[in-house]
C-alpha cells in the first residue's frame, strides 16, 4: 500500500540541527516531514552529560527542543524510519520514499506505561547507553523518548508473548509489516550527523577486548544525570575509579586509520569531562595525553586554563599502545615529549578513549536520479562552502549539522538556522510560496 | 651554542625520501614503539627533531642513527606518515657520506651518474688489469690456477685490502672524533673502557644480537645470512686463496668446498629475497630504495651468480668460459668493495657495531 503526502520540507536526521532547522522552517510557516532512523528524535546531544565551555546540562536543553518539534502542528515527526531513495520529479521537486519500520507495537494505542518492557524476559545491550547496561527486547529507548512509545527489537525478541499479556491498553501488535510511502517535498535538508570512530579499530588501545578501556561517548552517560550505574565506576568490576587517563585524537589526525582531520570536539569534551569527573569523585586523578589542546572558541582556553587549575594533568605524547594488568588496571606506553622526549609507561585505573567523527557517506546513496557530492573524506560537499555553507551540488538540497564535517553542538545549532534560512528561500522561489505571514516583496 | 642550519632539510632530501619530515607534530608514538627506545636513546623523535631543526652538529654527534634497524614499527604508526624510519635511513646515508674524508661518498650518494661512472670505470680498470696480467691461458682443461697465478691474485688481494683498510679506519677514525670526542667536552676516558667495551663490536659483528629486538625475527636471521655468506667468500678469498683458488677437485665433505657452497648460496639467496622484497615494497624498510641500495644489491647479486657460474663452467670443463666469468666475476667484486665498503652502503658493517662501542665510551666517562 502506497499513499502519497505532500511537505514543503522533508529533513532527514532527528538530532539537534535536524530538530533546530525543522523549528525554524515551521517558524516560518513551511510544512516539515522530520524523518528520522531511531525510535527516537534528540541525537546524540541529550545522551551527554554538559556542554563545554558552560558546562550546561545537555539534556535540559535538547529535551525541550524535542518537545516543541513534536507539538508544532508544522512539523510531522516520523521517527523508526528511513529513507529509502530521493527521486527528482519532472516539475523539479522530489519525491522521498520512506520506509517506515515496524515497532510491533500500535503508536495510536501506546501509552508509554513501560509494562511491556518490565515483563519482557529478554536482556540484550542498551544501545543508548553504548553498552554499559542492558535493555529488554520490548522497550522504550529512555524515560524522556520522543515520541515515549515502546518497540519490539524482533532481532532479539522471542516471541514469547509476555508484553501482549501485560499490556494495558492492547497495543503489542506482532502482525506489523514495514510500510513504504512515497512523500513529495520541494526541498531536502540532510541533517544526517555523525558516527563515532569506531574504536576497536585502533587495534593497540584493545577497546571492546580491555573492559576499562571505554570511549568517552561510554564515558558522557557515567557523568550523565541518567548514568546507567547511578555512579561513575569502571566496567570491568564496578571498582570506583581513582586514576583516569585520557587519550585524546583516537580516529582523528591520525593517517594510519585514515582520518587526517581534526575532530574539533575531542579536546574540549574531555577537558570537560576531567572537570566533571573531579566533581563527581573528589579524590580522582585525571591524566589528559594529548598531541596540542585546540582550545579555538570563545572560553574555551579559559577552560582550558580553570582544568589545569584543578589539578586535571595535561601530558604531551600520543599514547602508543596500552597494556592490561592481572587486576584490569592499563598501563599505557607513551612519549613523555616535554620532559626529555623519554619512553614512559604509566598504570591508570580506567581509560577513556576520546574518539572523533566520522561521516556517514551513506548518505549519498539515496539519491537515484542525481549524485550527491563528497569531500574526499566522506563528509558531504559543501560546493559553495565561503558564500553558502548550507548548499549542497544538487538544487534544493541542503545541509545542516555535522553532514559536511565536524561541528561541536552551537556550530550545529548556527549552521540548521542557516540552512533553514537557505532552504527558506528556496522554496519561496519554487513553490511561489511567502515566508511566514509576512509577505515578502522586493522591489 | 647550536648551530642551527634551515637549508639542512633540503640537503637531507638528496639523500632519500624525507620530505615528509615537516608534517612531524612531535607526537612522540615512534618513539614509544621503537624496540630500541628507552635503554639510552630516544630513537627516533630526537633525531627527527634534529633534523627538522636542522641541527647538523647533533646529528654529526650522534650514534643513534646506527643503532636503529629500521624495522618499520615507527613507520606504521605515525600518525602523520613523516615515516620516521625513513628519515633515520636517510640520516645514516648522510653520516656516511661525513664520516667520509674525501668527500667521494657523497658525490655517489647525490648522484646517480657518478656512482654508475665509478662503478664502470672500476669493473674497467679492472677488466685492463687482467687483461695485462692474467697468466697462460690453457684450452685443454679448466687451469683457473694458471690463469691467475696465485702470486698475482694475492698483490691485488693486498692492493684493494690496504685501500680498504686505510679509507675504512680513517673514517672509522673521523666517527670516533664526531661521536665520542665532541661529546666528552675534554673529559677522558680510562684505557680499560677502550679494551673493554671493543667485546661489543665482536658479538655484534657476529651476531648483530641487537637487529633481533625487532618484532620480526626473520629479517634478523636472513641479514645474518648474509654477513656470514660474504664473511665467509671473504675469509675464503683472502686467507684460504691458495687452497680455494685451485684446479683440485676436492671431495663434497671438504671443508672449503662446503664453505664455498655455503656462501654463495647464501648470497644469492639473500640478494634475490631483497631485490624482490624491494620490487614488492612489502615491508616498511624496502618501500622506498635509493640509487645506492640497488647498486650494492646488483654488484653483490652479479657476484654470487658469477661465482657460481665459474664454478659450474669448471664443473662442465669449459675453459675458456670458465676463465672469461671469471674475469667478468673480478670486474664486479672489485667495484662493490672499492665503491661499496668505504663510501656506500656496505660502510654500515663497521659503523654500526662500532657505534655501539663509541656510544657506551662515550656514555662511561660521563
């Protein structure tokens, strides 16, 4: 069955700069389809714990965006869902076609009651908490998911019928089929982020093999105000840790896993998560190895500065490769440079390794009539990249976030307002159409 | 004071591939994962330090560059791909060319054409010499005795040794004076260090015990091949000449006959493994050869397949055959050694055992 919708603007990606740009399109009076892969909208923003350099509480400030995109009558949130191919029609617009994926459950009936997810007998990894904890096969992505409906993961999911013998309001439907429909848009905004390097590839720092080596995303929810744990320890046997080192650059300037770029938030989030980690265990010793500290945005060499206050301790010298003891304590081989260029090993209790970004080049498939630009990273092709940083090589498309490189979260919020902007004169053109109830004329 | 020389860089480059060298941010990882780092050297950032800085001096002082063995660990790892095992290589072709006092080493370095003009010019020589001085000439059956009379073989023996000899330790001399003397400020050094400390040279003339710190093992034992294949043709040719040099047959169980089976299978086995490892680039070391590395492996190549055709033409009884390789062999082994041994690639047999020696003296009077 296919039916066929009507948007002015159809963005792709739910997280921060999808949500920004889709509220300001509809500030502007412009129909928004927000189409987004997880059960939930938000991203990876509201999964950390503060921002630098204010040290604001990420969530408290990505929670009421998700809120307002989902009750602004404008925006169509259509989350469990995904693109599936961007066609151009004859008259110069597109047509999306969007597979939405079934959650076994009915998002009419759902209340977000959680029974389901607390009779489910399954227990597999909790995505959203990167594997620190687990989640039931029946479940809702986290206490503050937009929209708050539970899904069944059916990879894991034995169909048991537990949840549909619990559930209040009837909703478990296993019956559910994937449904494709087929959305005409006038214009795209790609808000398609990120992915985080995937850090078993630096095969010597052992992530994934050495429980206390972790990633500083696993290192965000210990410090969150929904820590899995309630509290921050280690991994490998919950001991509280009291000697934390951090490695920053993993995955990015580094040519050997081909990266050479700069991830442009690696410095700045681990600064502030040595600062958050000092106020969550008073008496922890935090080691920062580092190659430079680009401490390049306003206040953020003050907090460079306020950490090494602290008592936070900056080494210079890539970490070279890590080594577990008998009682999992890591003793990691580096380069003291500052201090006679001398070989050094040195044993901390856990280590977080803070990982860059890597683009999602996958995105480029989705178009079938034209062929979406790359830089030769993988990132998208910002072709105007002086004059207009949101336009893409294809007419009405746009771009928003960390689609065409890395951005720390202000720099994505700027550039969705900016590709709203864009995407705002565009249709204006296209679809004869005037901005907001103000109408536009130029003379 | 330190001189500081900006132009040293592009001086380097004519030595190798080190145009990488300015991307070093000094991150410090070759370092932490050089197998030789950490017992008194922190191979290879200082050197990379040195030579970004253009720090001539230092590097002229310094024996570190002869104690790395390019296993390619720093190479793989850097995350700047300066190729740090490279830059060292580099550094040791242009010690080499210092070390050296008449200034030759460094024309056949530099250029390609002077060293392929040497190098002809000596197989020439060579070729003329013979040709004035090899003896009867006998068709019936292979006289390789008579073709070149002991008598004569041993003066050439002696002329190329003494050249050898004098170039070898006066420059040998001029490392001691760069590396030790310039780093001890004045201070001396007690006599029984000297004697001492020389057990160094010996085990890893003979062992190079330390190339086996590398994580690959297998470079370790076919270098070591090598050496004890040319180490053996050399003791075979020089203090065995009369009793290898002959038209006697000798049974198969003969110890010289074994010998020199031993070493010209180990040198063309040797020579073959590196000339396709460099045609392949399959480890770090070989991926980018110099002019100079592919002349030291054809001479030595062309040597062992020369000598082994000698062998066989005499084996076959052709005469004539036999004594025109192994003319054709003669033209070849004196240019490797006259070119090789005191100016190129083939100094590294004694600069690196003695740098050892040199950098625990000069570490002992300190």
């Amino acid at each position: 069955m296919t039916e066929t919708l009507n948007y002015d603007v159809v963005v792709i990606g739910g997280g921060i700069a999808g949500m920004q740009a889709s509220l300001d399109l509809a500030d502007m009076g412009f129909t928004v389809l927000l189409v987004e892969k997880e059960p939930s909208i938000g991203g990876k923003m509201f999964l950390l714990s503060k921002t630098f350099p204010t040290l604001d509480c990420a969530s408290c400030i990505s929670t009421p965006k998700m809120a307002a995109v989902s009750h602004n009558p404008l925006i169509t949130v259509w989350t469990y869902s995904e693109v599936d191919g961007i066609f151009r029609e004859e008259d110069g617009e597109f047509r999306v076609k969007i597979i939405k994926k079934p959650r076994f459950v009915d998002e009419a009936k759902c209340t977000g009651c959680e029974q389901c997810e607390d009779a489910c007998p399954i227990i597999v990894s909790s995505e959203n908490n990167f594997n620190l904890i687990g989640r039931k096969a029946a479940y809702i992505p986290f206490e503050t998911a937009v929209p708050k409906i539970a899904l069944i993961d059916m990879d894991h999911c034995i169909l048991c019928g537990a949840c549909e013998r619990v559930c209040p309001a009837d909703a478990i439907d296993f019956l559910q089929k994937p449904k494709t429909v087929d959305v005409r848009a006038g214009a795209i905004i790609l808000a398609t982020g990120f992915r985080l390097f995937p850090a078993e590839r630096k095969k010597e720092y052992h992530f994934g093999e050495y429980k206390n080596v972790i990633t500083a995303m696993q290192a965000e929810r210990l410090l969150s105000p929904t820590n899995p744990y309630n509290h921050v320890l280690r991994p490998l046997d919950g001991k509280e840790p009291m000697n934390v080192a951090y490695i920053l650059c993993v995955g990015s300037r580094d040519r050997t896993i081909g990266n050479p770029l700069c991830s442009r938030i690696c410095c700045m989030y681990s600064i502030k998560q040595a600062e958050l980690l000092m106020g969550a265990l008073p008496l922890v010793d935090v080691t920062i190895y580092y190659m430079d500290i680009r401490a390049f945005g306003k206040g953020f060499e003050e907090f460079y500065q306020q950490a090494k206050e602290m008592g936070v301790r900056f080494v210079r010298g890539r970490v070279a490769s890590i080594d577990q003891l008998d009682n999992g304590d890591l003793v990691v081989n580096y380069t003291d440079v500052e201090n006679g260029g001398v070989f050094k090993k040195e044993t901390h209790d856990l280590v977080v390794l803070s990982v860059g970004i890597w683009p999602n080049p996958d995105v480029a498939k989705l178009f079938k009539d034209e062929r979406l630009e790359l830089d030769e990273h993988g990132w998208i092709k910002q072709t105007e990249e002086n004059i207009r940083p949101n336009a893409t090589n294809i007419p009405g498309v746009f771009t928003a976030g960390c689609a065409t490189g890395p951005k720390d979260i202000p720099d994505s919020i700027v550039d969705a307002t900016s590709a709203a902007a864009e995407c705002a004169d565009y249709l204006r053109r296209i679809r004869n159409k005037a901005v907001g109830v103000i109408p536009v004329e130029v003379r | 004071m330190v001189k500081v020389d900006p132009e040293f860089k592009e001086e380097l480059k004519k030595y190798g591939r080190s145009d990488f060298l300015s991307a070093c941010f000094n991150c410090g990882v070759c370092t932490a994962v050089c197998p030789y780092a950490g017992e008194s050297s922190n191979l290879p950032m200082k050197i990379i330090r040195y030579a970004q800085l253009g720090l001539k001096d230092k590097i002229l002082q310094s024996t570190e560059p002869w104690l790395c063995y390019y296993c390619g660990e720093c190479s793989a790892s850097c995350p700047r791909g300066v190729e740090p095992g490279e830059v060292v290589m580099t550094i040791r072709r242009y010690l080499t060319s210092k070390y050296d006092w008449t200034g030759f080493s460094r024309r056949i370095y530099t250029s390609k054409i002077a060293e392929i003009i040497s190098a002809s010019l000596l197989a020439f020589v060579t070729a003329i010499v013979i040709w004035l001085l090899h003896g009867p000439i006998v068709t019936g059956r292979v006289q390789l005795e008579t073709f070149a009379p002991a008598h004569i073989v041993d003066m050439g023996d002696m002329v190329i040794g003494i050249f050898l000899a004098v170039l070898l330790l006066s420059n040998l001399y001029r490392m001691y004076r760069f590396t030790v003397i310039s780093r001890l400020g004045g201070k001396g050094i007690p006599l029984q260090r000297y004697i001492i400390e020389l057990k160094h040279v010996i085990v890893q003339f003979l062992t190079q015990i330390r190339y086996s710190q590398c994580k690959i093992k297998r470079n370790w034992i076919n270098h070591l091949v090598l050496m004890w294949g040319y180490t053996t043709v050399f003791i075979l040719t020089v203090v065995f000449l009369r009793l290898y040099l002959t038209n006697e047959w000798y049974p198969i169980t003969n110890p010289i006959r074994i010998a020199g089976y031993f070493s010209f299978i180990a040198l063309a086995y040797g020579t073959v493994y590196a000339m396709i490892g460099r045609i392949k680039k399959d480890e770090p070391f070989r991926r980018y050869s110099h002019p100079t590395d592919w002349m030291f492996l054809w001479l030595l190549f062309l040597t062992a397949i020369t000598g082994i055709m000698v062998h066989a033409f005499k084996y076959l009884n052709m005469p004539l055959a036999t004594y025109v390789t192994f003319s054709i062999h003669l033209c070849i082994v004196v240019p490797l050694l006259a070119l090789e041994v005191p100016f190129a690639k083939w100094a590294h047999l004694a600069y690196r055992p003695f740098a050892i020696y040199f950098d625990k003296l000069a570490s002992s009077s300190i």
